[in-house]
C-alpha cells in the first residue's frame, strides 16, 4: 500500500485481466520482444569496441569518449524513471511502436553525426528512448504471460544479451572495421525497422490497464514518489540496485585485465565474448523453466552462491591457457547472466498489475543507476602501475561478493503480489 498522504492508488485494487494468447502466437510474440531487446542491448554495447575509430575521427580523449558511453545509461534511467508517469497511460502497443520508431531515428541520428557534440546528443537521445522502450517490452510480457509461466518469458527475452554477444557486436566490429564506426549504426536502423514491421504486425492491443481512470496528471509526481516509497517496492529497488552494481564492479573490467594482465590479445576477446553469449543463449530459457518449476527465490539464491565463485575466480585469475579460458568465461557468464532471469521474473510480480508499467519504468532506471555507480566505484577501486598492469582487481571481487551476499538474505523480503486469472484476448 501507497505510503504517502496524497496517494492515487488506493487499496485493494480492482480486478486486472490476464491476457491469453495462442501459444503459437505467445512463442511469436516472446521472440519478436527478444529481437526489440536485442536491438537496445546491441546498441549500448556497441560503443564501446569502436571507441577507438571514434576517438580518431572526432580527435577527442579517452574522457570526453567515456561521457558518450555514460550518456546512454544516464539517460536511460531518467527516461525510464519519468515514464512511470505515463506509461500506463497508454496502450501497450501504440506505446511501443512509437517508441521504437524514435529509437530508429536516434540511431540514424548516431550514424549520420558531423561532430562529437552531435553524436553525444544522439547517444542521449537513444539512452531517453531505449530506457522506456526496454520498460515498455517487459510490461507487455508481464501482462501476457501469467506469473507462474513468467520465470520462461523472462529467461526468452533475457536470451538478447546472448544475441547481442554472439552475433550482434562481432557483426557491428567488422562493419566498423571495414565502412567505418557509423556503419553498425546503420545496421541498427535497418534491423529496427524490420523488428517495427513485425510489431506492428503480430502485438495486438493491450489495454486493459486503462480500465482503471488514470492518475491526474498535478498527481503524477506525487504517485511517482508514492510508488518509490511503497515499502515493497523499495524492497525490490534496493535488490535491483546492489546487484547490477555487484555486476559492473567485474564485468566491465575483464576485458582490459586480460589485456593488460595476463597477455589477451584484442582480437582473441571477440571469441571469449562469443562462447559466453553462445552459453547463455542455450541456458536462459532452462534457467527460466526451473524458476517455475522450482520457486523463483529458491533458484535466485542457487545461482547466486554458486556465481560467487566464478566472481571470485576471474578478479584473482592465476595464468591459464587460452584455450581453458574460453569454457571458464562462458561459465562465468552462465551463472553472471542466469541470476537475474529468476529475479527479474520475481520483480514482475510485485506491484500491482494496473500499475506494472510504471514500478518497470521506476525498476529500469535503478538498474540504470547500480549500472553507473558500480561502475565508478569499480573504477575508483583499480590502480595502474608503471607497467601498465591492473592492480586491485581482487577487491572489486570481493565487494561483489559480499553485495551477494546480502541479496542471499534482502530477497527473502521481496514477495509476489496475487494475480487474477486469465482473460481472453481480443484481437
């Protein structure tokens, strides 16, 4: 219940109806929502292996290229957090089709910039775009999809990431390499524009969230921080929070270790990314089925303790082959990538379904937040010697570790929320 004074959301809510697909048309559907979620993950990560054509050819710094690759996630989340306003004002569909064509258009935008000032404005613009489209995807799994099938949804549509490194950014790298770094921002636009066609033709309407009269809009801001300050919602906030931040004190770090520490060339990181993507791809839907099968909060604590010592492993890495760093860093990833399928299958049962978009959006730009303050920290916690070797990567371990470890126990806390049953779809 809705702890602030002025309060639009009272309870207990009316009765919210389940949508129900053919399943041929639900696999369709899922699939379609991966494809949108690939394109939003592709276009964060592809930054960051072209940033050195684009420091070339805009003759800027290693700074001034780090504030365009933040630029995104900032504004992801203020985008994801000022749509909690909004986003169940509108039909599911007619949402995400106008967002993903602005998401097209911020990336033209990218590819077509004359100057770095340019590109960093569509960088954020792409950020204020992507934030809500990824909010808007998993608002219509969860209206879709019934919570006890959510845990399978959510491992279907997690299978993006895998996507991405598989095929999306080695695709982008050699676009790059041979047109130059607007080429894979071109691919991104084509790619959006025949996944819009497929929205537009297979995502039927879904608006039985507006069957509840919608929040003033002088209320607006006041039912934003109504909803922040709703006791279980900060429960599932603070557990979103610590654990993308446990995840970017490691993760953006092991490629330059590698590099740096232990003799990786460049090239050879394409593949370690490759087999990690291609592991996943093949593991999230599994890992899905069993936080259905054997209870979301049990499965999350599972992998939790059992990433920690893959977590552990490659932040205190002894010297090793290439050839048995490859399986070690799929398996990393596995578990990395795997813990947050049952997670956020969890999350998507907490509000209230009327108001599911919204806690989404909210839950979006925490993430984004732990993105960036991880991070940070992670970076203020590493060192560099006259060698240019890493120093200090095994306390970026273990605080990640230990950030785990109180999600063990804070998870405990975070409870699903009764659904309704299921309601025929009107197409």
């Amino acid at each position: 219940m809705c702890t602030m004074p002025l309060c639009p959301y009272p309870s207990p809510a009316p009765k919210y109806p389940m949508y129900q697909l053919s399943t041929g048309r639900e696999r369709a559907l899922l699939w379609l929502l991966a494809l949108t979620q690939f394109t939003i993950i592709m276009d964060f990560m592809i930054m960051m292996p072209l940033g050195p054509q684009i420091m070339r050819t805009f003759a800027v710094g290693p700074a001034s290229f780090a504030t365009a690759v933040s630029a995104y996630a900032w504004c992801s989340g203020l985008s994801s957090l000022l749509a909690a306003t909004y986003i169940d004002r509108f039909d599911r569909r007619s949402m995400l089709l106008a967002v993903y064509c602005l998401f097209a258009l911020s990336n033209l935008a990218c590819a077509m910039a004359p100057t770095f000032s340019m590109l960093l404005a569509a960088r954020s613009f792409a950020g204020l775009t992507g934030g809500v489209l990824a909010s808007t995807v998993m608002a219509i799994v969860s209206d879709v999809i019934p919570p006890q099938r959510r845990g399978e949804a959510t491992g279907t549509i997690m299978t993006a990431f895998s996507l991405a490194a598989v095929a999306g950014v080695p695709a982008g790298i050699l676009l790059g390499v041979q047109f130059g770094w607007s080429a894979p921002f071109y691919l991104l636009v084509g790619l959006s524009l025949l996944i819009w066609l497929g929205c537009y033709r297979l995502v039927p309407a879904l608006s039985g969230h507006l069957a509840r009269k919608a929040v003033p809009l002088g209320l607006a801001l006041p039912a934003l921080f109504g909803m922040i300050r709703n006791a279980r919602h900060l429960r599932a906030y603070l557990l979103t929070f610590v654990m993308m931040s446990s995840h970017m004190l490691v993760i953006p770090f092991i490629s330059p270790v590698l590099v740096a520490d232990y003799g990786v060339l460049p090239r050879q990181l394409s593949w370690i990314y490759m087999a990690g993507g291609a592991a996943s791809f093949f593991t999230a839907r599994r890992i899905g089925k069993l936080s259905d099968r054997y209870g979301k909060h049990v499965l999350f604590r599972t992998l939790v303790l059992i990433s920690m010592l893959p977590v552990l492993l490659i932040t205190h890495l002894p010297v090793m082959p290439f050839l048995l760093l490859i399986p070690f860093f799929a398996f990393f990833i596995v578990m990395v990538s795997g813990r947050m399928i049952p997670m956020q299958a969890l999350l998507t049962t907490v509000p209230v379904p009327e108001h599911r978009g919204a806690f989404l959006s909210i839950n979006s730009a925490i993430q984004s937040l732990g993105t960036g303050c991880g991070a940070w920290l992670g970076g203020l916690l590493l060192s560099v010697d006259a060698g240019g070797h890493i120093l200090d990567f095994g306390s970026n371990g273990w605080l990640s570790a230990g950030m785990l470890t109180f999600t063990l126990f804070w998870i405990g806390g975070v409870r699903s929320r009764q659904e309704p049953g299921g309601l025929p779809l009107k197409t």
